[in-house]
C-alpha cells in the first residue's frame, strides 16, 4: 500500500471517528430513535422466547454463553454473564420508561445489558431502594460516545398514540429513581463500565452504580502529529475540548456548593473528588476531567455490589472493591467507597481524595 493511500485512510479514520464523537456513533438500526424510544426491537421478551430459558434467579457472577446451549438463535454470540438470546426476531413496541421488562429484555438480547438486570428484584425494585450505589444501566442516543459511557442525566420524550410528545423521560437511567435528577449542580448518573481500544482509560462499574456527579473538562495544549501544520497550544485545547470535554463534561462543576451528598432513606454516601486523563488514540486527542462525585460507602468488600461479581462488558471478573480514601487535609480523616482503582490508575496522582465520608468513615 502506498504511503499517499495509508495517509488517506488514517485521515478518513480519524474523520469518522471526530463525527463519532460529535454524533455519539449511535447505531439507530439497533437502539431506533431516543429522542422518542420508539423501539425497533431484536429480540423477544422473556415470556415469548422458547428456545433459551431465561435464568430469573440472580446469578451475577453467571459465564453462560452460547456455547453447548440448546437451541440457541441464529446470530447469538452472547458472552459471558449475558443470556444466549442475541439478535433474535423482531419486535415493535413503544416503551416509556415504566416499560422495564420490556426494556431489560431487548437490551438482554442485544447483550448490552448482563442477565443480573432480568431478575424480578431489579425489574421490580421498590423506588426507595433505586439510590446511590444502586446497580444500573441507561439506554438512548446520549448514554454512548464511541463506545464510551456516559454517566449523567440526559432528557428525552416519550411520544402518544398520536405521535406527540407526552413526557420528559429522566435520560433512560433505569434503577436510580431515588437519587435526585440534580443537587447543588451535581446530576443525577449511571456510572457503568467501558472497555474500549481507543478511548482512555477503560472504567469499571460491573452492574452499573447510582452515583451524584459533576465533572470540570481542561483541554490539553499539546500538538500532536495530528494536529495540522502550525499547530498553537491555543487551537489544541479547541480540538480536544470538542472532541473530548463535548462529551465528558456533565453537571455544573461547583465544588463550592457541592460539599457533601444528600441523605437519602436516612443514609449519606461519600463524597469524593478523583481525576481522570481521557485520551482518544486515532485522534491524538487529550484532557483532564476532574470529578466529584456520591459514591456508595463501605465498610467491607461485601458492602459493595460490584465485589466479586464478572463483568461481561469487560470481560473478566470485577476487581471493585471497598477502598479507603486518601486522609483528609484538614483532619486526617479517611472512608470506604465501593471502587476499582483500576478506573483511575493513569491519573496524576491516582487517588480517591476526600470531601466529606457521610455515613462510612473508617478508624
């Protein structure tokens, strides 16, 4: 292959993958249109598919795959910890976001989502229990950016019989009911995993957790040889805040006024800032987010639903556990958080600072 031919083919990635980003790379032959959720659906509900048994027990740390099932459908390919139901026949619908069982069912059966979200007590789950730390998943145009999830709140539509809008839908973020949609600029989020080839760094939420988050995005002023001929810090922070802080920024970052979370159900979660440097390989892209976020406290690895548990987008077994923060400046005072450290392992420094321990500070 000619060097002029590579040349154009780099140029041609990089451009799809800049509109990916812009666009979120959103497959609407597969997710249809979220702006409405009116779902073209590939697959059956639990109640209509007889050729793979749906499991309804929990079983989160479940390798079923399509690998000596029976009768499992034509174009499967499930992986580990998803049910052997992938793409199999269609199915209209229109869902709002009551539809749970519809909703977890299609996703099962595109594993997008892990068989754990099939189970009655998930589907069912009283909304007092759907509150920070709480497992989740969301669905829809601004959930996924080049394969990368996005955590915050994100409104939608819901369209009548007659095809007008009827109600704002709270982003698809299903099993976070109890969290507020905003606090103190904070957002209501839905931190899940991401294992991607060229987007940086691979995060790690197995099941998905119920958080209060606000990000701050600071574009690097490096040039790259991606970057065009007389490049200038000045125009490297402007590509890489469209490419990058587009998508990665969420809330309204004001640390001043977001010093502690919210006590929900008589019980306050930890607060906690950490950095993340989000790189884009094809793009030579580069930025600093920094985060403050309501993470689920512990006292124990047990106390963390991510403990021990495979993760099937990831493809291997959780390493969350119940981590100790940094000490706090002021006092010294440290607290358990339910983390994989792996998230954060590229930051600069790559801890877990603390603002405030709520109801889990460690001795």
């Amino acid at each position: 292959m000619s060097l002029g031919m590579k040349r154009y083919l780099l140029l041609g990635s990089a451009i799809a993958m800049a509109a990916c980003m812009t666009t979120g790379c959103y497959d609407e032959a597969e997710y249809g249109d979220s702006s409405t959720y009116n779902i073209t659906a590939n697959a059956q509900s639990a109640s209509q598919n007889t050729s793979a048994p749906v499991n309804t027990q929990p079983n989160h740390s479940s390798t079923q795959d399509n690998e000596g099932s029976v009768n499992a459908p034509v174009g499967g390919n499930a992986k580990p910890g998803f049910l052997s139901t992938c793409r199999s026949t269609n199915k209209e619908t229109n869902w709002t976001k009551s539809d749970k069982r519809e909703i977890t069912n299609y996703l099962a059966g595109l594993c997008k989502i892990g068989e754990s979200f099939l189970d009655d007590s998930f589907i069912e789950q009283p909304v007092e229990e759907q509150t920070i730390g709480n497992s989740c998943f969301c669905y829809g145009k601004q959930c996924n950016y080049a394969g990368y999830e996005r955590p915050e709140f994100q409104p939608g539509y819901v369209k009548d019989s007659n095809g007008k809008d009827t109600a704002n839908v709270a982003g698809m973020i299903i099993g976070c009911d109890n969290v507020p949609e905003s606090y103190n600029g904070a957002v209501r989020s839905c931190f899940r995993s991401s294992n991607v080839a060229n987007i940086k760094p691979a995060i790690y939420f197995p099941q998905g957790t119920c958080a209060l988050s606000m990000s701050k995005c600071t574009p690097s002023d490096e040039c790259t040889s991606f970057d065009k001929e007389g490049c200038t810090p000045e125009s490297a922070m402007e590509a890489n805040n469209k490419t990058i802080c587009g998508f990665a920024q969420f809330g309204e970052y004001q640390p001043e006024k977001f010093t502690e979370c919210p006590v929900i159900d008589g019980v306050q979660s930890v607060l906690t800032d950490f950095l993340m440097n989000i790189s884009i390989a094809t793009l030579g892209r580069k930025a600093k987010l920094d985060i403050r976020v309501c993470l689920p406290g512990c006292k124990t690895d047990s106390d963390c639903h991510g403990y021990d548990v495979f993760d099937p987008l990831v493809q291997e077994q959780s390493q969350t556990r119940c981590v100790r923060t940094a000490a706090r400046k002021e006092d010294g005072m440290t607290a358990g958080v339910c983390f994989d450290m792996r998230s954060i392992e590229e930051a600069d420094p790559p801890v877990l600072t603390l603002v405030h321990p709520g109801d889990w500070a460690l001795d």
